[in-house]
C-alpha cells in the first residue's frame, strides 16, 4: 500500500469534520440571525408600540463588533495587520456591503421575511453579470437557464402572496414595490460585494480574519458618517436606552453576524463558491419554514410553486456542479461557478 493510499482516509475523515464545522456554523448563526432582524424590523417594542427605524444603526453596530473580534484574532495570534491589498479596494467592498445590509433591513419594513429570503435567490444574475465585468467568467448555457428559474421562481413568490398575514406582528406598511425596489439594490450591491471579495481571495495571498478586519473598519466609518448625516445616530441611541430588550436584540444580532462572517470567509476559502452555495440553500429554506412558523405568515400555493421551482433549481445546480475535478491544467471548478455568498 503507497503513502498515497494511507494518507487518504485521515484526510478524508479531516475534511468531513471540516465540512460538518461549516454547516453547522452557517446554519446555526445565520438561522438565528433571520430571526432576530425580523425581530427588530418588524416587531413593536414597548406599550407605545413603536418601532425601530434606523438600519443604518444596525449595519454600525454589526460592523464595530465584528472588527473588534476580527482585530483581537490577529493580535492574539500574533498576525501582523498588515492590508495586504490596497485599503482603497477594502473601502470599495465596505462600501457597497453597507448598502447591501441597509437594503436589506429597510426592505424588511415593506415585505415580510420570506418574500425577502427566497429573493435572495435571485442574486445569481447580478453576480453572473459582475463576474463577466470584473472577472472575465464565462458561463454556459445551463447555468443561464437556472437563473431564469430561479428569477421566475421568485417572481412567483413575490406576486402570489398569500392571504392577510395572520401575525400580530405585521407592521401593515406592506409595499411590494417599494420592497422590490429595495431588494433590487440588495441584490445589485450584494453580487458586487461577493464577485469583489472573491477577486480579493484570489489575487492576494491574505488571511480570513485581515479581509474581515479591514472590510469592517471601513463599513463602521461609512455607516457612521452616514448616521451621523442623517441625523439618526442620538435617535438610535435613544431609543435602545429606553427599550433595552430591543438594545439585547441589537447585542444578540450583532454577535451572530459577527460569528457568521467568520463561517462565511472560512466556507468560501475552504470549499469554494459551490460547496458554500447549497448551505445557503438548505439555510434559505429552514429560515423561510421558522419565520412562517414564529411569525405566522401565510403561504399561497403559488408561493409554494414558486418556493420549489428556485429551491429544486438550485439543489439541481449543486448536484450537475459535483462532477470529477478537471485536471490541473483545466480552470478549476469553483473558478467557474456562479458564487452565492449571501451577507447577513
């Protein structure tokens, strides 16, 4: 027996304990996560029943704790903080993940929770199209096709709501074209956010937690500046100094987002674009079947349709995509999928 054949079963062993990790990490934080942003988007605190408006707030506070976590990992591991990229393309992929979060947050106050998760789905347009502009990627005709059903899939979703949702928590401001709009310039930054962040991986030799810190450093400065142009930052402070479940919530939502972009980076670099785009499928999924279950939202059967044309859709991508590896000489696989990292 060759030191080859020896070798395989512990490696192998090492990588399903590293696949488990990534799962359970993605599932558990980012499961939790949905929960908690329609949580506090779309649930009154207080016996005045008011709500909590300010997105931007959010992004800041999820931003600051993920560079102070980001920052302690290097220090504590003796990793110099070093950019390694120019801090200009940090600033750009900053800049367009905070405008990513904050569509995404205040599309919450239009559309409910699962309309917004399964549009999601949707990204893999806008990151086709980037991926052509940034990256020179081609795609085929199959992978065309399945972004035709899985837009057509969520088109569905959108247009066939179910009957008046049920939930006490329904903020009645439900606008679908204002929430279309919104999810829209989500899915536009969110594909330029994940394209660029590939292209960052591929053309430095950086570790996780440096992209993360930087990132977040300047996502905290622009969505400062920005509360602070609004005017919102003391009305955000206030109300969270007097609703404090709602500031435990902000503290909880923080936490896990922060702990999610460490699973996140570490998916993408680990297993590549694929393997991290059908956890994000399972973890769709499971957030749509809690939040109809916790916050009582109706199902049409259209919506059922719709829910299985772009779930099927991309099972099928996952499972077409799990053929041999190409030999070296050949792009790589993962060079060429579609990549579906989804910001929290």
């Amino acid at each position: 027996m060759s030191g080859r054949e020896m070798a395989e079963p512990p490696l192998k062993n090492n990588k399903l304990l590293k696949g488990g990790f990534a799962v359970s990490g993605i599932m558990s934080t980012l499961v939790i996560y949905g929960i908690l942003q329609e949580k506090i988007m779309r649930i009154p605190y207080g016996p005045k029943k008011e709500y909590f408006k300010y997105s931007l707030f959010l992004v800041f506070c999820n931003r600051i704790t993920t560079s102070a976590i980001s920052a302690g990992f290097l220090m504590a591991s003796q990793k110099a903080l070093d950019p390694i990229a120019p801090v200009y393309k940090y600033c750009i992929v900053s800049l367009s993940n905070v405008l990513t979060t904050a569509c995404q947050y205040e599309a919450l106050k239009y559309v409910s929770f699962p309309v917004q998760t399964l549009a999601k789905c949707a990204k893999m347009i806008p990151v086709m199209l980037w991926g052509g502009i940034m990256m020179h990627k081609k795609y085929n005709s199959r992978d065309y096709l399945l972004a035709l059903l899985v837009t057509l899939g969520c088109s569905i979703f959108i247009l066939f709501p179910g009957a008046d949702d049920i939930s006490p928590y329904n903020r009645g401001r439900e606008s679908t074209v204002w929430g279309v709009l919104l999810m829209v310039g989500y899915l536009g930054c969110d594909g330029f956010t994940s394209t660029f962040q590939d292209k960052l991986f591929k053309g430095y030799d950086m570790e996780i937690q440096t992209q993360i810190f930087y990132t977040t450093v300047c996502s905290c400065i622009l969505s400062f500046i920005g509360l602070s142009l609004q005017g919102n930052l003391l009305l955000a402070i206030e109300f969270v100094s007097r609703y404090n479940d709602c500031l435990l919530d902000i503290v909880l939502l923080s936490t896990v987002a922060t702990i999610s972009q460490f699973f996140i980076s570490y998916t993408i670099r680990t297993f590549g674009a694929l393997t991290f785009a059908a956890i994000m499928t399972t973890r769709q999924l499971v957030s749509i079947l809690l939040s109809c279950l916790w916050f009582g939202h109706p199902l049409s059967w259209e919506q059922c349709i719709g829910a299985v044309i772009v779930f099927g859709s991309l099972y099928a991508k996952s499972f077409l995509r799990s053929s041999p590896k190409p030999p070296p000489s050949e792009p790589n696989e993962d060079e060429a999928s579609i990549p579906l990292k989804s910001n929290p």
